[in-house]
C-alpha cells in the first residue's frame, strides 16, 4: 500500500516510473549508484539513484508482447545481460544502449521457449539463464580466452 508507514520498516523514497507494463526485475549496479529496471512491454530503464532521474531507456525488444523477464549488470555496470519471454539472452552496453549480441541456449518446450531467471558469476565471467525447458544454461565469457 503506497503512503502507508509500519513501524520497524523501511519506507520509500522515491517512485520510479516510466514503464509502460508490469516491472518483471530490477538490479543494482555494482558502481556508480545506477539501477536497471525492465518491463512486460521489452523496454530496460537505466536509473539515476541520486536524483531518482531516467538517465537512458533501451528497447530490449521491438517485438510487441516480448517482455524482459530478468537483468543483470557486468563488467563493473559497464554491460547489462537481459533474458526475455522469447528465449533469448542479450548483452548491451549501459552508455548509449548498443545491443552486443543475442544468444539462444534454451530449447522449446510446450511450445515456448521463456528465459525466467538469470545471474552473473561475481567475477562476472559467467552467466546462469533457467527458464521453460527445465535446465540451466551456463554462459562463459571467452572473449579474453580467444584474444
């Protein structure tokens, strides 16, 4: 309930809003106190958490009905990773919201193909995905390996 105070908790601060749809997840940057936020309707919103302003929107998906279902942010909250309903993995870079690829790893099943979770490893050269077909996909950087 919005405006109602319990004692012994936190109350909030500050309202972010812009998304269109439903917020499916938010992640802190590690640095430089920024928040991610993403949305049923495929849009990621980077956060400002001294000011509470929207320092840059992503569309994730131009897909109508693709939404974001998870973040996370690498490379010291220079990368976010982003999974969506249609299974597929994204990297983007926070600053300018360049997409650096998109991976599929999960396979049909039931006739959808959704990512639901994700995580980074904390020295951030893996990723974790799990979604619809049961199994979880582990993602390893090996950008540095092939140089």
């Amino acid at each position: 309930v919005r405006g109602t105070t319990v004692e012994g908790l936190p109350t909030p601060v500050a309202e972010l809003t812009g998304h269109p749809r439903g917020i499916l997840s938010v992640r802190f940057s590690p640095v430089d106190k920024l928040l991610a936020s993403s949305c049923a309707q495929g849009s990621v919103r980077v956060w400002n958490l001294r000011d509470y302003s929207c320092l840059a929107t992503i569309s994730a998906s131009a897909e109508k009905g693709v939404g974001v279902n998870c973040l996370v942010f690498m490379n010291s909250g220079m990368q976010l990773a982003t999974t969506d309903s249609h299974g597929l993995l994204k990297l983007w870079l926070v600053k300018g919201g360049e997409c650096l690829g998109s991976f599929s790893g999960h396979s049909e099943e039931d006739g959808r193909r959704e990512v639901w979770c994700l995580d980074a490893t904390a020295d951030g050269q893996a990723l974790l995905t799990g979604g619809t077909d049961g199994c979880v996909a582990v993602w390893e950087d090996t950008t540095a390996r092939d140089k």
